[in-house]
C-alpha cells in the first residue's frame, strides 16, 4: 500500500508518521510539501491511501485535487479550524481529520481508508467538494453515502428527511429514497443553511416544497405529504418560513 | 226680562301698517321683486273686507308668498302669512288654518329684529280668533300684551278686553275698559268705533243694573250714529237704547227706539239685532199692559230665536268640529314632537355609542401599543441578559484552558511526549466543543454529555489512578430531545477533580447524575471526597467557574421561563458535597 501524506508543516507530517509506525514495513510511504510537488508525486506514486492539509503555505489542498489528473484513491483532509472546509467534506462525504490529530480518530479514519468501498467515485465526491469550495451560486451537491455506493443529488432536490434511529431517509423530490447511516441530527446541521427546517423530531424538510401550512400544527408537502409540526417548533418554524420566503 | 243685545266685535282687523315698506326695500334684495310684493300686499289688504267672497285673492295671496320665499324677502314672507291668516279667518271661516299663518309670521316678526314691530297687530289677530272661539283666557291674554306694547293697536285691544269681561259678565272690569277707551287719544278720530263703544258700554251698564249711565251712554251713541248716519252702529245703537230706557221704565221711549232699531235691523237684514228688537217691544209691550201686541212680538222673537238658534247650533257644531281639528293637530304636534324626541334619543344613543365604540378602540389601541412597547423592552432585555451569558460562557475558555495548560506542562515535566501528544489532541478536541458550545444558548444533553465524558476522560488520563467517574441518565430521559445551557455542570466537576480527592487516599469517584422531576431536570455531581468543611483554608475562596455559572443561572432566572436553580449540599451522613442544579425541563421538539 502507498501511503502519501501532503502537509507544508513538518510537526504535522511526522505526526502521521508516528501514528503509522506499525504500517511502516508493509508500506511505501511519501511525503510532500506544496501543491505543485505534490500533484507531481501524485502521478508519480499512484498513491492508495492521501492524507492532504487544506491549507498548505497560502495555497489549498484542493488546488492539488485539482490539478491531479490522478485521483483513483482513498482521500483523508487534515484541517485545523476552517469551518467551511469542514462542511464541504460532510456534503461530499470526504473524510477528514481534526488537528491536532487525535489517535484514535487516525485509527478510524485509517481503518476506513483501507475499506475498498471508500475508494469508490472519489472523481464525483471531489467534485461536489469543489462545488461547495467555489462559493458559486450554482446549484450545490450533496454525496449520500449508501449501501451500494454514493448518490450524488442536488440540494434543492431534496423534499425531506426522516429520521430512522441512527439512520436517515433522505427522500428527493422525484420520489426516491436513500437511507444513510448518518443521524437526522447530522443533516440538519448540514442543511440548515439551505432552505431546511427541522419540523419535528424525525422531519426536516425543505421549506421551498411546502405547499400548505395550516396553523393547527400541519405542513402539507408538494407530493401531498402531511406532517405534524411539533409544539414546541412552531414558533420558530414560523420564523424561519418568514425569512426564507424574503430571501 | 233678558237683555237681547250682544257686544259688538270691535272689528279693526289689526291690519298691520307698514309706512316705511320703501325705506326698508332700499336695502333688501331685488327692489323691483321686493317692491311688487309689497304692493301685492297691498292690494291684499285693501280688498279683503270689501270684496268678502273673492276666492282669487287666496290664489295671489299664496303666490305671493312663495314669491317672497323664493326671493328670501322675509318682510314680503310675513305680510303674505299674515294675510292668508285673515283670508282664512274671514273669507273661509278657518280659524286652525289662519292661526297657522298667523304663527309662522309671527315666528318670523319674532326672529328678525327688524321685523319685530310687526309682532303686534299678528298678535292682536290672534287674540280675535281666540275670542271667537269663546278661548277668553288665551284672548285676553294676547290682547293685554298687545295693549302693553303697541300704541297703534292699543285702543282696539282694551275694547276687545272690555268686550270680554261683558261676555263674562264682569260688569266693573267691562266698564273699567270701556272707560279707558273713551279716554285714549284715538276714540275721537273713529267715530264708528266711538258710537259702537258708547252703545256697548251703555248695554253693560244696563247689565249691570246702573239705567242713568246707560241712558246717558246710549245717548251719546245715538247722537254719534245720527248726526254723522252711521248706519252699520245704529241697529245696535238704538236697541241698546231701548234696552237702557226700559230699565228706566220710559216705556214709550224705548217702545220707540225699539221700532227703529227694527227698521234699520230688517233694511240691513239683521236677524240677531231683529230678535233683540223683538224681545224688547215684547217687554215693553208687557210692561204697557198692551198683551196682544206683547204676544205677536214674543211671537216674531221666538221665531226669529228658533231660526238663530238653529244658526247657532251650526256655529257650535262648526266650533266643536274646530275644537276637534285642534285638538287633533294638538296631538300631531305632540306626535311629533314625540317622535323628534325620540330621533334625537336616538341620535343621542347612536352618539354615546359610536363614543363608546371609539373609546374601547383606543383602549385597544393603546394597550396593543404598550403590549408592543413592553415586547421590545423584553426583546430588548432579552438581549442584554443574551449577550450576558455569551460573556459568561466565553469567559470560561480561557479559564479553562490554563487549567489544561497547565496539565500538558505536567506530561512534559514527566518527558512523556506520547502522553503529552495524546492528550494535547484531546484537549483539541475539547476546546473545539468548548468553542462550539459557547456559542450556543441551548444545546442537546446528549451533546452536553459528550462534552463531559470528553473532559473526564482528559482530566482522568491527567491524574491517571486518582478518580473513576459514572455518568447516569435515568431511562425516561431522551438526551437528544432535551435542551440545556451548555456546560453548566463542568465548573462543579472541575471542583471536586481539583479540590475534592486532595490528600485521600483510597479512589475518588464522581457520580453525575440526570433525573427528571415532573417537568424539571435534575443535574446533581457528587463526589466522595474531603467535603468543603475539610478544605484547606486557601481553597475556601470560590473558583471562578462556579461564580460564572451562579451567574448564569441568576441571569437565566431573570430571564421569563426559566425556574433555574443551585443547590449545594454538604454530605453529612458520608462525605463528599454534592451539588445539585436544577433546571427546566426543555424538550427541542
């Protein structure tokens, strides 16, 4: 296995290096330390498995990603503290990890990277990476992670969320279903900002596919769907269909 | 013996003289418009009495009357009223209809102050009218107050009174009137009315019982009546007269005056004075002992009274029928009045109402306004006690972080770098939540829980053997579904790791603990350790995280909703002190 680990800060790569001591013998691992080193490296070493800084010197990690012709591996960002970065992984469902890096999160991470299903459609997933980096107003892509592979839809595509214990169904506007093994909560965070609204404690749906709200505590959906609003949510519910609808 | 004369109404009609109509005109509206009704007017007041019967005065008289109305000429209004009132009191015999007319002009001579002096002759054909309806009260009434205040109708006025206290048989006040109507300026000018009011006043004395004044009054009549011919008083004249002479017993003089007074009664077909004449030469003929004669004239009497009383009744049934028509517009009137009165009650209540509905609109008004006066002070309030607590909570990191700083410094004094590693990721980690949650008001237990654990787990591996802990969350609690300021619990956990387990030496245990009690959430820490009582005295003072979170729920307290509170409790029985934080029970859905 080949192991490439892409950080400008040294402390940072032996870190890694530390944490995969164990590996070390049945693996080739290579380090780089600036984007055009490392897109070189890429073609080069063919990796499997990249750990990639998003910040490196006052370039990106996505530059890289970009500019890599090769991208037939398993991707893990090391990131600090950039919050938008961060949300950008959840909606392509590209892993990361915080620095510092704690142990057992590596474990976890490394663990999952030598699954072979988390290699798949890695071309797909960085583009809806790059869809939520660019900060374009175009329409933005969520990747569901299913049993099979990923799904990729668009944001405003999807009609709700239902929350199945630790699972979600995400449903799209043209009837699907995905079930993800992601909490309700989880979307919610991710969605808020576009147009969600948390209904109930196993709805969140999208407040652009209402078609009816009536004040006894119901939204009626586009497809005819009713769903009880709770109590204790109809306030700011209210609230938040009066600010969607003004911007 | 009777006395078969009646008083004679002293007809002066009281016409209303106006001198100075040009004058006047100069100033009014149109002069030509306002001359031609004065003129109208006029000729009104010239024909009335002399062409009795003429039905086409009435048509001028109201045309003139809208004329005036329409021109807003109110002089031309009130002679035209005052003018239909005399053609309907004497050409049509409607008294209802001319005493009609006869208030709107008053009204009208009562309204203007220019119009005023008119006021008086209206009145005074007013009072004829009562009189005639036999109203003597209301006549005598308005013919004093004519009397008082118009020298131009005073004269007509006592004489009318006089004629009054005759018909009520008040003989000193009838004389008393008469008197002083012989002694005003104007009798002399009126022969006419002076022969009719020596031939009244005599037949008042004859009433009265004094036959010298009457002869020496009916004489004074006679005189008048013959040496200027006053031929419409002789009748009257001469039969009072003959009545005077009989009370003397002068039986052949008033035997014949008596005759004359019927010669001139039958040329001008006086049937009334015809009967009085009757009456008297039977009287007289009785009181001669001529009984045959006396017989035949009781006989033209009694004939002549039939035919009278016959013409009377049909005055009565005409008076009462009068009386009824009164009456009748009396109750209209008061119909109406009745009717204005409620209109006006209505209006009055539809007033109070609309006043009501405008006051309880503003009542409304005004509290939905103070309603949304006090929801910006509280928004306002709100925010304040909001930025408050992210003061408080942000105030815990760095107060949080020296503690770990100083934790790391520790792993680094041992030379264990791994450690050192491990637990400066986890510390990473820890601030990240620290970060996260302060921004928050309210955050998941089960987050909140998660953050403790985290901390426990650095603090433990920091002090590796000194303390174990357990977290509890009884079953009907669904973490996930309950809100909570974030990290209220920590600066009390914080406490005991650092203070409670301080020179013990078997292992610390912290217990925390989640309950709920009916719509409360009980948090409780509870440690094992030395109790406060046992604490050195340098570590008495409060640490800085409870006083922040005294605070917080303080300000929490304050703001609506929230029934927070702290409770520290020293264990008595054991020891250790257990801390109990009681807060709202808060589900997000």
């Amino acid at each position: 296995m080949t192991i490439a680990i892409i950080d400008d800060e040294q402390h940072c790569t032996d870190r890694i290096l530390a944490f995969l001591k164990p590996y070390q013998k049945s693996s080739v691992i290579v380090c780089f330390d600036s984007v055009d080193s490392a897109i070189e490296g890429l073609e080069i070493h063919r990796p499997d498995l990249v750990f990639l800084d998003v910040m490196l010197g006052n370039r990106t990690g996505f530059e890289v990603l970009s500019g890599s012709e090769y991208v037939d591996f398993c991707l893990v960002f090391t990131t600090s503290y950039e919050q938008y970065a961060l949300d950008a992984f959840r909606f392509s469902a590209i892993d990361y990890l915080l620095k510092p890096i704690d142990r057992e999160d590596f474990l976890v991470a490394f663990q999952k990277a030598t699954d072979k299903m988390h290699q798949k459609q890695l071309k797909e997933r960085v583009d809806v990476l790059m869809g939520h980096i660019s900060q374009l107003p175009n329409s933005k892509k969520i990747s569901l992670p299913t049993k099979d592979g990923f799904e990729f839809l668009s944001i405003q595509d999807i009609l709700r969320c239902e929350a199945a214990i630790n699972y979600t169904h995400v449903f799209s506007k043209d009837g699907k279903k995905y079930t993800v093994s992601k909490t309700l909560k989880y979307f919610e965070g991710l969605l808020l900002d576009f147009g969600f609204f948390r209904i109930h404690n196993s709805h969140l749906i999208n407040l652009n596919f209402i078609k009816v709200y009536s004040k006894s505590g119901y939204v009626t959906l586009s497809n005819g769907l009713k769903l009880e609003i709770s109590v204790r949510r109809k306030d700011a519910f209210v609230k938040a269909c009066e600010s969607f609808l003004k911007s | 013996m009777g006395f078969y004369l009646v008083l004679v109404f002293f007809l002066d009609f009281f016409l209303l003289v106006d001198q100075d109509t040009l004058a006047l005109d100069i100033h009014q509206l149109s002069q030509k418009d306002s001359i031609l009704i004065d003129q109208r007017n006029d000729y009104l007041k010239k024909n009335l009495f002399s062409i009795t019967a003429d039905s086409s005065l009435l048509d001028m008289a109201l045309q003139t009357l809208s004329a005036a109305e329409i021109l807003g000429y109110q002089k031309g209004v009130l002679m035209a009223d005052e003018r239909l009132g005399l053609i309907y009191q004497y050409t049509f015999s409607n008294p209802f209809k001319a005493l009609d007319y006869y208030l709107q002009a008053l009204n009208l001579a009562e309204s203007h102050a220019h119009l005023n002096e008119y006021q008086w002759g209206i009145k005074g054909n007013i009072a004829t009218i009562y009189y005639e309806q036999e109203e003597f009260k209301k006549a005598l009434d308005f013919f004093r107050e004519v009397s008082d205040n118009s020298a131009a109708a005073e004269l007509t006025a006592i004489l009318n009174i006089g004629n009054i206290y005759g018909s009520l048989e008040i003989y000193d006040s009838a004389i008393f009137y008469f008197s002083k109507g012989l002694e005003h300026a104007q009798i002399n000018t009126n022969p006419t009315q002076q022969a009719n009011l020596y031939s009244n006043l005599s037949l008042i004395y004859s009433q009265a019982g004094q036959p010298e004044q009457a002869i020496t009054t009916a004489e004074k009549s006679l005189k008048l009546v013959d040496s200027l011919e006053i031929d419409f008083v002789k009748p009257t004249a001469y039969a009072n007269a003959a009545m005077a002479y009989l009370g003397t017993g002068d039986l052949e003089k008033a035997a014949a005056l008596a005759q004359e007074s019927l010669e001139y009664s039958l040329i001008q077909g006086n049937l009334f004075i015809q009967k009085s004449a009757w009456g008297t030469l039977s009287d007289i003929y009785a009181a001669e002992g001529n009984f045959k004669e006396a017989l035949d004239a009781y006989r033209s009497f009694s004939t002549l009274k039939d035919s009278l009383n016959n013409q009377n009744r049909r005055v009565e049934i005409n008076r009462k029928q009068m009386a009824f028509d009164f009456e009748k517009e009396r109750t209209q009137a008061a119909a109406e009045i009745e009717k204005q009165k409620l209109v006006r009650k209505y209006t009055l209540w539809t007033g109070i109402l609309i006043l009501t509905g405008l006051l309880i609109a503003s009542y409304f008004y005004m509290r939905r306004r103070d309603a949304l006066t006090a929801k910006k002070e509280a928004d306002f309030k709100a925010l304040v006690s909001e930025t408050e607590l992210k003061a408080l909570r942000s105030q815990m990191n760095p107060h949080f972080i020296f503690n770990s700083l100083n934790s790391i410094g520790d792993y680094i004094l041992k030379n264990d770098a791994d450690a050192a590693q491990d637990y400066l990721s986890k510390f990473g980690k820890l601030m990240r939540m620290v970060l996260e949650n302060s921004a928050l008001n309210e955050i998941q237990l089960s987050d909140d829980i998660r953050f403790l654990e985290l901390y426990l787990q650095v603090e433990s591996k920091r002090q590796a053997g000194k303390f174990t802990y357990q977290i509890n969350i009884s079953e009907d609690l669904e973490p996930g579904n309950i809100l909570v300021p974030p990290m209220i619990l920590q600066p009390f956990i914080e406490n005991c790791i650092w203070h409670a387990f301080l020179g013990m030496q078997e292992k610390g245990l912290i217990e925390i603990n989640f309950k709920k009690e009916k719509d409360k959430l009980l948090c409780s820490v509870q440690d094992n350790g030395v109790g406060r009582n046992n604490k050195n005295s340098d570590t008495e003072k409060k640490s800085m995280g409870v006083s922040i979170t005294e605070s917080r729920i303080k300000i929490l307290r304050e703001q609506s909703g929230f029934q927070g509170e702290l409770r520290i409790i020293d264990n008595t029985s054991a020891s250790g002190t257990r801390v109990e934080i009681i807060l709202p029970l808060h589900l997000a859905f």
